[in-house]
C-alpha cells in the first residue's frame, strides 16, 4: 500500500525551523530513492490563517511531518530510522 | 548616553534608562533595498544599503552586519541554494559525502564569501559603528557541526561520541578564528548563534557542547568584546546549560517564555534578548499587534540586562510598519498609532451590571478576528465552548480598532489583546483556552448565578 506524507513547512521560518527544514526535505529525497511506496508532498505555509486545512496538523510547529493523515514530529529533527519503521509498517498495515 | 553605549551596558547586565532596541535585520535588508536575498548576501553594496536603510527606518540601538548562518558552511565546501526570499540553505554536507575531518580547513579572509563579508562588516562598522552597536553573527559549533555532518551527528552521539568531540573541536576552531576575522573587521559584539541546540537534550548539550562553546566566550572576553549566545526553536531546556557557558548575554525566540528565560539568566548574571514573535506578530501580525508585544516584552524584560529584540532573523517580508510600531513603544510614542491622547474623549459606553443581568456575558477583547490570527483562534474557542448554552450566555467581540470597544477595554482594566472577560472579570489574557477549559468557566459562573 502507498504511504503518503506530508512535510509542512512555513513559507519564512525563523533560523532553526529554517535548517530543520532543509534537513527533513534531504532526507526525505533520499528516502523517496530508496523506498517506492512513498509519495511526498511539501506544502509551504504562507499564512498561519491555512493551518486548517492541512489534514492530520495538530500541533503547530514547524516543520511538521505527517505520515497517513498522523502527525510525527513538530520543529524537531526526525529520527530516520524511526521514519523508515513507520514507513514501512503504514504500508504493511495501514488502510489509509 | 547614545545608542551603541546604551546595549553595551545592557549586555553587561547593568541597569539602563530604557531598554534598547535590536532588530535582527537579515534577510529582511534584502527587501528593505528592493533586491532578492541572493543579490543581497553576495554584495558588499547591497548589504551596507540594507543595514543603513534598517538604521534609518528602525532607528535601532544594534544591529547585525549580517544574518547567514551559511558563511562558514560554504567556506569549507557545503552546497549552498540560493533562494530570492530566505537566506541560503545548506544542501550537502562534506563529512557525510565521504570528505574526512582532518582534509577540511579552517576558513580565513579570503575563502567562500568571507572577502564580501567581512568588507561589508568594515564599512557598516566605520559609517554606523560610532552611532549604534554592531553585531558580528558566526554560526555556533553545533549547528555548523550538523551543516559538516548532517542529521548522522545524532546518530554518533550516541554511537561514536569521540568522532563527534573531534569534530566539535574542529568547529570551536573555526568559531574562533569566525569571531577574530569579525573583531578584527570592527563589531562591537559577537553572536554566536546556534539555532540547532534546541535538538539536543541538556546532557547532551553539556558533553558536546559546553566544552566547545565556553572556550569561545573566554576568547571574545579576552579581546574586550561582548558575546551573545543566540538560540531559536524551543531551547526551554538549555537555557540554564547556555548560561552556564558565561556568554555576556543570551536571545531567545518566542518558544521560549520570556519571563523563565529572565529568572535563570538573572540567576547567572547573565543578561538577555528578545522575544518578539517573528511570524504571529512580525510577518503577520498588526503594528497594534507588535506595540502590545513590544510592550509585554518590555513589562516582562525591565531596564537591567535586557535588550528589546524579534525572536531571531526577521522575515524577509516583515511589513516595515510593524517594525517601526516596536520603535514607537521603544521611543515613548506608541499614540501614534493608536490614536492620540484625547481621541477617545466624549466617547461613552456603559458597561452592563454583569452580576444582575440574567444572562452570562463575555467580553472578547481582540484586534480583529479576522486579521489576527490569536484572535481568531480566542473567537473560535468562545463559539465553540458557549454552543448549546445560547439561554445562558451572550458573548460579543469587541474590535480595539473601534474607539468604543478601546473605552470598553480601558474600563474592563483590559490591557493586552486578545483578552476574554466572564462577566466583567478578566479570564484569559493573550492564551487561548481549550473549548472544554473555557466551557468549565462559563458553566462555574452560570451554576454560581443560579441560572
């Protein structure tokens, strides 16, 4: 089954958001590489006024990765290999 | 007392006339002189233009030559990608891609963008530095670290700590001879930002980082220079580990609160900066909205060893209003904006006699819900909590752009927005409540009422 994740990010971030993002867009880019069932999405966030909209956004900060609709991480830099397991456990599993 | 001697004197925690103002003008210079942030962070012009167009407008105490944490990164090899609205982010990292530690070098005057950078230092310095403090930013230890190595380094903190000791060794070289380059170009103080610690734990931020970073802050000492640890995301943790590494001064960003950041800084002698929320209130928000945090701030930070500041590099597109509102609180003149003293004279509201009226009533202060992002967020909640109890409760939100609701809010004894009051009483100032919090209350006065 295909995993579908979602990276939020906001469109001017302060200097840690800023790092933390490119570093999650890297590693997703490498992950989409390796792992096929994955489909990636980047929004960028203009206004806080869209949080809304963004299916599974609980928490706001940023950058926010949501896995099938579930959101794993806040501003914080993700463990890779915890992201792998996930990956591959929504696509043994998950009826998303 | 001018400007420049009032920060020195707030960075070595003494007490001050009023607090001074140091607007992180960044990339935001960019769009202060109509170029993109590429064009501005490769020219010695455009980055002297952008900093003396912030000092005309802001009328700032400080301000930074330069917001990239990327110079020393593309100095030893890092990919940069440019982009027109935020600085330059890394996009390889040589340690990872097969470069050993000890095939890197330190990066003096003439590599990367260093001749740039630091000729602009000279010449903001020779034309400003008499008037206003300048601030020389080099990357922090770790957060260069992370930008050699990338997210592998948390990995080897745990597997291989050495390797990453030696590599922080190697950054606190690089720092050093960072802070020598700018104190040699003219900068009054030194700030060492280092976004990245927010990641780490205090124990980890003590072994890995404290050993590399307080070396650091002697050596900026030793050469009669003050020093400022810059941090941004949540470093609620390390704020005390920060301290302890006996920087002059350290600045936070809103994800920490202010007043917790006052009270361990204090407790160290440590002075402090900050917190001015970058995108809710900067980017976003109204000039009402940054003169009530400018104001807060200042409640919360006194005229001791404090320095009025955003969270950390302003947004590109910060309005140039908003920052000019902060000016105002900072200069006493904050009528301006909200109207001048007198306006509101002959306007008369009456407030209801909350306790006998047969209904429970909340007032809901705001600047606007529908420009106000807090704002919106109290309104929804009180839309929220008071559903199904229509009979017993009345709510309304009162605009502080109407000269009425500003009486109204004066005679509430409102004084920060957005602010909900339960039948004359001020509940919730600037926090939003949770739907079932706020609906707890209401129902604890509609039971005490007997409704």
């Amino acid at each position: 089954m295909r995993v579908k994740i979602n990276v939020v990010m906001l469109q001017n971030p302060c200097s840690a958001c800023f790092i933390i993002g490119g570093l999650v867009r890297e590693m997703f880019d490498k992950l989409q590489s390796k792992m096929d069932v994955i489909d990636i999405e980047y929004t960028q966030l203009e206004n806080l006024k869209n949080l809304h909209s963004i299916e599974g956004l609980e928490v706001e900060s940023f950058p926010a990765i949501i896995i099938n609709g579930e959101q794993i991480t806040a501003g914080t830099i993700p463990d890779k290999r915890e992201i792998i397991k996930r990956i591959e456990w929504e696509s043994e599993n998950s009826e998303y | 007392m001018n400007s420049k001697q009032l920060v020195l004197k707030a960075l070595k925690n003494e007490e001050v006339t009023r607090a001074p103002w140091v607007p992180f003008v960044g990339c935001h210079g960019a769009n202060l002189i109509g170029v993109n942030c590429e064009e501005y962070f490769k020219s010695v012009d455009n980055m002297v233009k952008g900093v003396t167009k912030a000092y005309e407008l802001y009328r700032p105490d400080g301000l930074p030559a330069l917001f990239d944490l990327q110079v020393e990164a593309e100095a030893m090899g890092c990919t940069l990608k440019y982009s027109p609205s935020n600085p330059p982010a890394v996009t390889s990292h040589p340690l990872e891609d097969g470069i050993e530690l000890k095939d890197l070098k330190v990066p003096t005057e003439s590599d990367g963008r260093f001749p740039i950078v630091l000729e602009a230092t000279r010449k903001i310095c020779s034309t400003l530095g008499d008037k206003i403090a300048i601030y020389g930013l080099i990357t922090g230890p770790f957060t260069l670290a992370l930008h050699l190595k990338g997210t592998d380094i948390f990995y080897e903190m745990m597997d291989e700590p050495e390797n990453i000791k030696e590599l922080m060794s190697f950054c606190q070289e690089v720092c050093t001879n960072t802070a020598r380059m700018y104190m040699e170009a003219g900068v009054d103080v030194i700030a060492v930002v280092d976004p990245m610690v927010s990641q780490i734990s205090p124990e980890n931020f003590e072994e890995f980082v404290s050993p590399y970073i307080t070396p650091l802050f002697e050596y900026i000492k030793e050469n009669e220079k003050l020093s400022s640890y810059f941090v941004c995301g949540n470093a609620t943790r390390n704020i005390e580990p920060m301290c302890k590494c006996k920087p002059d001064s350290i600045s936070i960003d809103e994800n920490v609160a202010l007043d917790f950041a006052k009270e361990i800084s204090a407790k160290y002698g440590v002075s402090l900066g900050g917190n001015i929320k970058l995108t809710v209130t900067m980017l976003f928000g109204t000039p009402t909205d940054n003169i009530n945090d400018a104001k807060n701030c200042l409640q919360i930070g006194g005229t001791k060893g404090y320095i009025l500041s955003p969270g950390c590099d302003m947004p590109f597109n910060t309005p140039i209003e908003n920052v000019k509102a902060v000016a105002s609180v900072v200069y006493g003149e904050v009528s301006e904006f909200l109207g001048a003293e007198g306006s509101l004279d002959g306007i008369e509201v009456q407030l209801p006699d909350y306790k006998n009226e047969s209904k429970v009533i909340l007032d809901v202060i705001t600047l606007d819900s529908a420009s106000c992002a807090p704002c919106q967020y109290m309104v929804e909640a009180v839309k929220a909590a008071v559903k199904g109890l229509e009979d017993k409760v009345e709510w309304m939100e009162y605009k502080v752009k109407e000269k009425e609701s500003v009486v109204r809010m004066i005679k509430l004894g409102v004084q920060n927005i957005p602010t909900i009051c339960i039948d004359g009483e001020i509940k919730y100032i600037s926090i939003i409540p949770t739907v079932e919090e706020l609906r707890k209350s209401i129902l604890e006065v509609i039971n005490k009422k007997g409704l």
